[in-house]
C-alpha cells in the first residue's frame, strides 16, 4: 500500500468505480440470462412473445443506462443488442 495520500485517494476512487461498474455488468447479465431463458421457453410454447419483447426492453434498458453512465462503451452497447434481438428473429422464424 502507497504511503502517498494522492495515490491513496486515487486507489479508492478505482475501487468504488470498479464496485459501480461490476453492479452495472452484473445486472445486464442478469437480464439477458432472464431474456434467453424466456426465449428457449418460447420455442417449447411456455411463454408468450410479448414476455420475451418485455424482457427484451429491460435487458436494452440495462445497458443503455450503462452506456451513459459510462460503463460500458457504446459500440459494445450497440454490439450487445444487435446479438440479442438476431437471437430474437432466429427464433421467431422456426
């Protein structure tokens, strides 16, 4: 550990920043688990298309307020939902 008192400041400034971000990723994982969970349920007719368009939103809401909050870059972001709703018209089309 540092003796210098800005160096100090500064390793926890990162490690409340790192704290923050990890909620931020954790949560859109959370999400997209949930999502592709409701996506396999609906190819075996569990649930409806309107709960996985629902869990679809939360999942883009989740990262689009990481994106703005800086945690996550917006290319990433962009990549992110692109693969998400490819999964949702693979599966709707078979």
């Amino acid at each position: 550990m540092s003796k210098i008192l800005s160096s100090t400041k500064n390793n926890t400034i990162v490690l409340r920043n790192r704290r923050r971000n990890k909620k931020y990723k954790l949560a859109i994982k959370s999400a997209t688990k949930k999502y592709l969970f409701s996506i396999a349920n609906y190819e075996q007719k569990k649930e409806s298309l309107s709960f996985c368009l629902t869990n679809l939103s939360s999942v883009y809401k989740k990262i689009d307020k990481a994106v703005k909050k800086k945690v996550l870059h917006k290319n990433t972001a962009a990549r992110k939902k692109s693969r998400l709703a490819k999964v949702m018209n693979n599966e709707s089309y078979q």
